[in-house]
C-alpha cells in the first residue's frame, strides 16, 4: 500500500547510456500527490543541449543493439516482465501516488502494461520475414526487417507506466534504442521502471529517460540521429509533433486527445448499461483517452439514462486515493485542471443543457477533487459536446433513433473510441460499421486493445499511418530490405580447386 511521506520531494534523475544523473537545470517542474495536494519531486527540464547528448548515448548504443540476436533481445523481456510481476503492488502505488487513480485502477494498468511486454518476448516470431523461391527463373525474394535506428517516446500524464510500455518494449526487441520524455507531470514510474529494465541486464544507452518541457520535446523531433517518434498527449501537440517530426524526414505515430461517444439503444440491458456507462465516464477521474465523455441516448432510453447516472454517480465514494482503498475515485492531476474541469459545468449551463449532477463540492482534504457529473441535454453545437474536457463529466446528447446517433458521430472532429449498448444485431452491427471511430466496443464501455491488437484512433484522434501497439508497432518500428537472389550454376571460382575438379 502506498504510503506518502510528507517532507520526501525527490529529485527526479535522468538515465543516459547506462547512468542516472541528477541533471542540473535553470528551470524544472514540480510534481504532486494529487491526494494530498503535496509536491513529492522536483523534475529537471533538460536543455536542448542535455537533450542532445541523452540521443547521442543512444545512437553510441545502437551498433551493437542492433547486431545482437533477436532472441536475446526477447529474453530481456522475459526477465523485465519477470521484475515487473515481482514489483507489481509497489509499482500500483506508485502510479497512484503521482497520478492519483485508485489503487484498483493502478493494478489495472500495470497488468495492460505488463501485457506490451509479454508480446513482445514474442517478437523472434512476429519480426520473421518472407521468403518467395523462385520468383523469377533461379530468382529466390526475401523481405526481412531491419531496426530503424534511435527512436524516442513522447508521453502524457493521464497512463504514467502504461504508455511508455506501448512504446519501448516493442522498439527495444525489434533491434532498436530508445530515449523515453515521459509527461513532466508523472515522471516517477518511467524512473523506478527504467532501473528494473537496468536490473533486467538492458545493455548501458539501450534504454535511457530524458525529462523536460517543449524545448526537450523540440530537440528530440530535430535531432539528426532520431528516426522515428511515438508520441501520445493531446490534439494538439500530437499534430504539432506529427507535422514537425515528419518535415525533419522522421517516422512518427502521434496519437492525440478524444471525446468518445456511448450510444444506448432503448432495448439496452439498463441497469448493466449505467453501471458501464459510469465506469467508462468517471474511470480514473475521466482522465482517459478511451473515457466516454457523450452518452446518446436513444429515444425512450434518454430519461432512464439520466436517472440511472445520477443514481450511481451521486452514490460513489471520491477521495484521497493514496494509501485508501475504499474509494471509487480519485483526485485529478492538478488543481488547475480540477478547475478548468468545474468551469465546463457553468459553460454547458450558460449554453443551455442542464446540470443533472453537479460535481462541484466541498472536500475534507486538500487532494484535486472534484466530483462526477451529469450534463443532460446537451448539443453538437455546444463547447462540452466539442471540447475534450478529460476529467469526470458525462454529456447525454438525445436522439431520436440509431441514425441521428450515428450522424452526431459524424460530426465529432475526434475518432479514438465509441461503443453501443443494445441487444440489437441489426443494430450493433450497424455501428460497429458506420460510427465515425478506430475503436468500438459492443456492450463494452471501454473498448481499449490490449498489447496483441494496435490503438486504432481515427481523425484528429491519430496522426501517422502505423498505430501504436499490435502488429502494426512491429511495422513501425522496422524498415523492410528486400533481396532478390539468383546463383549462375557456372560460378565455382570461389570453391576449392580440388572441389572444382570433384565437380567434373
Ligand atoms: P499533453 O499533450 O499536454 O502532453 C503530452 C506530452 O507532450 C508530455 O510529455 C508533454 O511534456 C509534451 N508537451 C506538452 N506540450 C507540449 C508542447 N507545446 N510542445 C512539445 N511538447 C509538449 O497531454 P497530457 O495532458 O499529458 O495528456 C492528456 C491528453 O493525452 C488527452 O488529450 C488525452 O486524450 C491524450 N491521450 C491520448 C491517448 C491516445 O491513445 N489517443 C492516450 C492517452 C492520452
């Protein structure tokens, strides 16, 4: 169990070619418990030139990396999945100490991260390559994939030791060497993991974490020795990173922000509807990228919705998630966002829909909390139907029937996740066609991939062609050569003469 020590703030080391280093800094970040409201460390903002020489340990690195077995590239992974399984519960705690999700919720994700690992100690069989014989006369094709090179990991606060996870395990065991920036926010788990990927034997710049702001974002997109980006944050930075990585000739995938649509079909199973409803909406506070964040409902649904939610949401338990376990959510990340959160409650008011459960109240505790809540009424012209708010408030938009729900998907400039509730084939199928998303769930609040299937965001949702995770990770963190072979029967020089004379 987590425990938080009041007068700890650590300061926050980066880890290049093989060293951890308090960098000094002219500017660095503070970071919270969100439970408590307390700074725990202190992280350094690494200049463009400390930037540079993290990369440069990592380009050191990757001759050897890359030339070493795939197969021994897969039994780190073996031992690192190992270390993480025997670290698990502190590793939860951790997570929940710097992000501020419960405890369940941390375990949550330390299993989805756990996973990434476990495909990839299968990579000596997905990274195989193929083989034509005979493709043309005495012609034999083969297509075999080769690493890319330095690779770097961008990532957002709301998955602290999951995301990075859906990134490096899978560059690493392709051949490649990483420089991870985790969110300036949570830097704390890509610490403690990156010592027990040290612990795992990952040889010295293989592996290495670098912290900072924009202009360490900057000088990992320019640096001439980076050849590919995995980036996951908000819209607009991912398409900031996707446009400047790929103009400096990089590979980049940049996932980007949400606002996923729970459609709820009037033959929906209710009372199992609303439970997963809440779930998906008030999970984590909302600080999901796959959160449902707009229920339509459909026709006679609408009110039994709107009951429902207010029933179940006004009844959970929201407090201090560190060290508690009997609660059923958590503080957001900053008190700052706890407040832009609140303001969309007067916004949606001022624009019309109707407050149903308002979130907004008095906490024993000095932790970023805030409530969850209820916008009923609400329309695709209003900023909480468009914004992505990313904490815990559930918009109910009515519909008259599955068509105008679907065409209410149309409209939404994101695309990451949608799932429908009904006992409808026609209907499920329906959706799982036409609704404008990469991810869809059949009643499945959350409709997530895990490790084995690639986070198909659509839209603004995703920008790049190769998705993070799954399949299409291995693609992205490989570049195929294709050799064309053919052997003249005449050619013995090469053989011995006395072999030469057997030949006769
Ligand atoms: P963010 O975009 O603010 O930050 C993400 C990363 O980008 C961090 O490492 C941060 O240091 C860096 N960054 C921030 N501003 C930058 C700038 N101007 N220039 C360069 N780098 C910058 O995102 P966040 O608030 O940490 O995370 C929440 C967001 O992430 C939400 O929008 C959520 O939907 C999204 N998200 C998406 C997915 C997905 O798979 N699509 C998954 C998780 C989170």
């Amino acid at each position: 169990m987590a425990t938080t020590t009041a007068s700890a703030v650590e300061s926050v080391p980066i880890f290049s070619g093989g060293e951890w280093t308090e960098v000094s800094s002219n500017r660095a970040g503070d970071v919270f418990n969100p439970s408590t409201g307390r700074v725990i460390g202190r992280v350094p903002f690494c200049s463009a030139k400390q930037t540079s020489e993290v990369v440069e340990a990592a380009a050191k690195a990757l001759p050897a990396w890359s030339e070493t077995p795939v197969v021994e590239r897969a039994r780190l992974m073996f031992r690192f999945r190992a270390l993480l399984e025997q670290h698990f519960e502190e590793l939860a705690a951790l997570v929940t100490r710097e992000h501020g999700k419960t405890l369940a919720e941390a375990r949550a994700e330390v299993n989805r991260g756990i996973e990434v690992v476990e495909y990839a100690c299968g990579i000596p069989s997905l990274i195989a390559g193929d083989i034509l014989p005979n493709i043309a006369a005495d012609v034999d094709a083969e297509a075999v994939r080769h690493p890319v090179g330095v690779c770097v990991g961008i990532t957002p606060y709301n998955f602290p030791f999951m995301v990075p996870l859906w990134m490096y395990p899978i560059a690493i065991t392709c051949g490649n060497t990483f420089v991870l920036k985790p969110s300036e926010k949570v830097p704390l788990s890509s610490v403690r993991v990156g010592e027990l990927l040290e612990e795992a034997g990952v040889p010295d710049g293989v592996f290495n974490v670098v912290h900072g702001d924009r202009e360490c974002v900057d000088a990992l997109l320019d640096h001439p020795k980076v050849a590919a980006i995995s980036f996951v944050g908000s819209t607009a930075v991912a398409k900031y990173i996707y446009e400047r990585g790929t103009a400096a000739g990089k590979r980049v995938q940049s996932a980007g922000g949400a606002k996923n649509h729970l459609i709820i079909m009037p033959d929906a199973e209710m009372d199992q509807t609303v439970k997963a409803l809440a779930a998906s909406a008030y999970g984590c506070a909302g600080q999901r990228c796959m959160a449902g964040s707009v229920a339509v409902a459909v026709g006679k649904a609408g009110d039994a919705v709107v009951e429902g939610l207010v029933d179940v949401a006004s009844r959970m338990r929201v407090g201090p998630s560190d060290g508690n376990e009997n609660i059923d959510m958590g503080p957001v990340i900053r008190a700052e966002h706890r407040d832009r959160v609140a303001n969309y409650l007067d916004i949606a008011q001022e624009d019309g829909a109707t407050v149903a459960l308002d979130g907004r109240r008095e906490f024993d505790s000095d932790g970023f909390l805030i409530g969850p809540s209820v916008v009923d009424r609400v329309r695709t012209t209003m900023r909480v139907w468009k914004e992505e708010i990313f904490g815990p408030v559930l918009s109910v938009v009515r519909a008259s029937d599955l068509d105008e729900a679907l065409a209410v998907g149309e409209r939404c400039e994101y695309g990451n996740g949608a799932a429908i509730f009904t006992r409808s084939g026609y209907a499920a199928r329906q959706f799982k066609r036409h609704f404008n998303a990469g991810m869809i769930g059949i009643n499945v609040g959350v409709p997530a991939p895990m490790a084995w299937f690639p986070f198909t965001g659509w839209n603004r949702s995703f920008f790049g062609d190769l998705h993070i995770q799954g399949n299409e990770s291995i693609q992205f963190y490989t570049r195929q050569k294709v050799t064309l072979t053919r052997w003249p029967k005449s050619d013995d020089s090469h053989l011995d003469p006395v072999w030469r004379e057997d030949r006769k």
